[in-house]
C-alpha cells in the first residue's frame, strides 16, 4: 500500500500518468488514511480512463441497483433493500448522514429488534463501502457506526435422537441438505450452491464450490460414509447436488419448517446444524485449528489468516466424527433396549397379578402327592 509516514501525519503515494504523486492525507488515524489514499487511487484512475463520477448526483437507488447487478443479486440483501430504499433510495450518496440512519434505527425499532435493524444497517454500510470502491463516494459516513446491542442467544445442538426424528420426515432434498449440514458443517447457501463438477469419488473429497467468505471457497471436506452414498451418484456430472424436481433450490424455509414440526423436537434453525458439525467435531477432540478449516470459519475477522491444516489431519477429523456418531447411536440404542426390557417386565408382572385379585399362593395338604 502507498502510504507512510511522515512524523505522525500519513502520506500517500499514488501516480497520475506515469508520474509519481506525494500527498499528505492530513491525519495521524492509519484506517482513515487509508480510506483516503483509496479515494486518491480511485480518482486518478478514473480520470486516466477519462470517467466522471459524479457522487453529488448519484442516488443510493442508483447504486443500490449496479451494486445488485454486479454482485449476484443476493435475495438476502434484496430483502433488506426492501425497507432500507424507501428511506434511502432517493438520497444522494453524499447526502446519507449518520443522523439519517439514528432516525431510521429509531423508526425500525418500534416494529422490529435490535438484531434485524443491525442487519439493515449492515447491508446500507456494505453498499456504501461497496460504492466507495467503485469510486462513487470518496469515504463511507458509516465507517465506524456501532451496531445496537444484541442479547446473546444459546446456540442449539441437534442430539443423535433429534435428527434421526428430523431424517424420517424429511423430504428426499432436505434429507440431502440436512445429512451435509451435520456431516461436513457447510452452511445452507454453500450446501444449495454446491456443483457435481467439485465432487471427487476416488480421493472421497468434496472442493466447496461457493461460499460467502474468502476461505471458505474452494476447501477441501473428506467424506463420512452417510455423504458418500449421496455424492458417489452424483460424481463425474454437471449441475447442482441438491435438487428438487430437476431444478436447483434457493431457499429451504418451507420444506424445513415443516419438517421440525412433523418430527415433534424443539425448534431449531437450518445454520444450526452447522453448530452441531463444531460441537460434535469439539466432543470428538478435534482441535480448534482443524474445525476452523474445514469449516471455512474466520471468526469474524475478514483479514484473518487460515491455518494451512493437511488433508491427512482433516481425514482424520472426520473418522473421530463417524467413531462419535457410531459410539452415539450404540448408547442410543441400548438406552431404547433397557427401557424395553423394563417396559416387559412390568407387562409381565401385572398379567401375572391382575390388580384386585389375591396374590397369596395356596397351601398345599399334608399328605396330598
């Protein structure tokens, strides 16, 4: 990156038609800096290609619709678009002010909580970050707005019991998605963007296809015994691995809904199986490092580095997983198998002493054979 310092001041170094440009940012803050030596870069190339941006016209709506476009058009951040453009989406970029979004916080607050208008602000300061790359804006107002506090809420596990349960009322598809979710930890979005080009039967290797952070791209998941005999069939094909109807799937809402419902446990989320892929992995003795990787987890920080875990140790992850779950379902089954044989004794018991009948065992005479 171009800047250094100078004193305690920044100064940033970019060049404009070949000729090296030396330019005082005005600040000692490194993050704001940066932001403004971004600016600098963006402007300069803009004006090499002969482009104007003009951000004093530009609207949010605008740059709302390119970003979408060029972006995949996420349905997640059209969902959110739909309450944030009524409010922004005729104001200019320049125009768009902290105060602008207290008073949305405090609109939306009367109506929803703390989490869904953190995920609103969310999306408006991704956009603008979004805009400032571009070149639109010069420096995000939102920089460093705080989101509202979020109580925090216990992570659910699925149990053994529960999702044999939630596999027997499945559908096929969500059957599929589900026995990926607890066996490999990908998230729903990368399991429904999963493609048969990244299956690899003879190494038993899954390469994620798509994921929604820069690690989680192109990981490498070995296979236990229950998504092999999912993704064996699939192998050596095009197209997408879970499917319904011959069409590919872009939400699970419905189908898993209706599902938890049918099977009788205690309402969970679809993601939450993926806290069950770490915490079965965790119960397993797998290391942090490990279930990191195979999860393709940053732990929030996007400059995070990945630890580089060999495919060895990964394979070795996954066979304590199976030793679990096998271990599991054996405890499971032999809890069943007592309460049964205590069910049948009782049975037993009270058909040889009907209730109101003498239990007394008659004498037998003296002398009788």
């Amino acid at each position: 990156m171009g800047l250094y310092k100078r004193g305690a001041v920044w100064w940033s170094r970019y060049y404009v038609n070949g000729e090296r440009v030396l330019e005082s940012t005005n600040t000692t803050n490194k993050r704001e800096a940066e932001q403004i030596y971004q600016a600098k870069r963006r402007r300069a190339n803009s004006q090499r290609h002969h482009v104007l941006l003009d951000a004093n016209r530009i609207t949010f709506g605008e740059v709302a619709g390119q970003f979408l476009a060029k972006t995949g058009n996420s349905e997640y951040h059209q969902g959110r678009l739909q309450h944030l453009l009524p409010v922004f989406g005729g104001c200019r970029l320049v125009h768009i002010t902290r105060g602008m979004v207290d008073e949305y916080r405090t609109m939306r607050l009367k109506r929803v909580t703390n989490a869904t208008v953190n995920r609103d602000v969310s999306t408006l300061k991704h956009i603008l970050f979004w805009a400032v790359d571009e070149g639109f804006l010069g420096i995000n107002p939102l920089a460093r707005y705080r989101e509202l506090p979020e109580p925090r809420r216990p992570r659910r596990v699925l149990s053994v019991q529960e999702e044999d349960a939630l596999l027997e009322v499945a559908s096929r598809h969500l059957r599929q998605a589900i026995i990926l979710a607890v066996d490999t930890g990908m998230r729903r979005g990368e399991i429904l963007s999963q493609r048969r080009e990244h299956l690899d039967a003879a190494r038993r290797l899954l390469v994620v296809s798509k994921s929604k952070t820069p690690g989680g791209v192109g990981r490498e998941i070995p296979w236990t015994t229950r998504v092999a005999e999912i993704l064996e069939p699939l192998t050596g094909g095009e197209g997408f691995v879970v499917l319904y109807q011959g069409e590919q799937i872009k939400l699970l809402k419905t189908s898993w809904q209706g599902a938890v419902r049918r099977s009788g446990i205690r309402y969970l989320r679809f993601h939450d199986l993926r806290h069950t892929f770490n915490t079965r992995l965790m119960e397993a003795n797998v290391s942090q490092d490990v279930r990191k990787t195979l999860m393709g987890h940053s732990d929030g920080d996007i400059n995070a580095v990945y630890t580089h875990v060999e495919l060895p140790t990964k394979r070795g992850a996954i066979a304590k997983l199976e030793r679990w779950q096998a271990d599991q379902c054996e405890a499971l089954k032999q809890q069943t198998q007592t309460a049964d044989k205590k069910e049948d004794s009782h049975g037993s018991i009270s058909a040889a002493h009907p209730e109101g009948e003498s239990r007394s065992v008659p004498r037998t005479p003296k002398g009788a054979d």
